[in-house]
C-alpha cells in the first residue's frame, strides 16, 4: 500500500485513531521519502566517482616521479585499488536500502 492510499484510509475512516498515532505514521512516512531522497542522492555520487574512477585506473601511468624518486606502480594494485573502491560503495548503498524494508 502505498503513502497515498494510507493517507486517503486514514482521513475517510470511521474509525477515530489517536493523535499520536496518526502524528507517528506521518512521521514514519516523511522519513522514509527523506531516506528515499538521501539513497538516490549517495547512488549518483556512486556512479559518478565509480565513473572517474575507472576512467583514471584506466589514464593512469605507471611510471611517474615524486620528489626526485621514480615510482613504478604495478597495473594490478591500480585495480585492485579501484575495486575495493567500488565494492565499498556498493557495500554502502545496500546498507541504506536494507535500513528502509
């Protein structure tokens, strides 16, 4: 059922519910289309800063010098890097999804 539908049950009800109550499940309702905002939000800075990142491991060159020294970095730690990155985000989203069932 959804926010509506509850919202018109309520209102044409014969039924007479508390102040509290109806004041509580309104609540519960503004809360959960804020949480809605607040996942959609974290899963387009997800997708974007997954974008940049691949697009870096990608444009990233191996070879480069810091401070007079020559750093060589291994293909695969660029990745991995990238990866744990990713899983970490993803890992994050589905604990917001699962916080609002």
């Amino acid at each position: 059922m959804n926010d509506n539908k509850t919202k018109e049950l309520i209102q044409k009800s014969v039924l007479q519910t508390s102040d509290a109550f109806t004041k509580e499940l309104m609540e519960k309702i503004e809360f959960k289309k804020s949480q809605v905002k607040a996942i959609r939000k974290a899963l387009i800075i997800a997708c974007i800063s997954s974008t940049v990142l691949l697009i870096l491991i990608t444009m990233v060159p191996l070879h480069f010098s810091l401070f007079h020294y020559q750093v060589k970095l291994p293909s695969i730690m660029i990745k991995i890097a990238g990866s744990v990155f990713v899983f970490t985000l993803l890992n994050k989203l589905l604990s917001l999804r699962s916080e609002l069932s």
